[in-house]
C-alpha cells in the first residue's frame, strides 16, 4: 500500500465540499495564540479570584500558587509588575 500523500491529494482537488467546509474557519493553536490572550486569561484569573475571595480568605497557600500561575504565564520580565 502506497504511502497517502496530503499534498497531492489536495492538489488533485479530491477534497469533497463536505470536507472544506469542515476545515474553513479552523483555526490551529498557534493561530489562535496572540499576547493579547495571556492577558485576557490573567485578567479572568483575576476575576475569578474577586469572586471566590469569601471562601478563599486566609488560604495563603492559594494565593501564592494563584501569583506563580501569572508570573509563568506573563513571563519573568512581566511578572515584577504584579508585585508593585
């Protein structure tokens, strides 16, 4: 049996509409990475902590692990921000 080639396949235009349509509108995980989204997400974080503060409160252990979530997340050079 023949290796399958994608290439060729897509150059020979055997792909059937159902299978174009399938792929229109994909969008891989690289294409969706964007700085921006780091942000959005620690933004979330943020939020999510404002809203479960009450039972959160006096749990340092939280908190602690909730700040090395965003300096991994930010980066070492953005992290010092969060401390100030």
């Amino acid at each position: 049996m023949d290796k399958f080639d994608l290439k060729k396949y897509l150059a020979e235009g055997k792909l059937k509409k159902e299978e174009i349509n399938e792929f229109e509108g994909y969008e891989s995980e690289f294409e969706k990475n964007t700085p921006g989204r780091i942000n959005q997400f620690v933004s979330k974080l943020d939020d999510l902590l404002d809203e479960y503060h009450a039972e959160l409160y006096l749990k340092d252990d939280v908190f602690t692990g909730l700040e090395a979530i965003k300096r991994a997340a930010l980066g070492p050079d953005t992290a010092e921000e969060i401390e100030n």
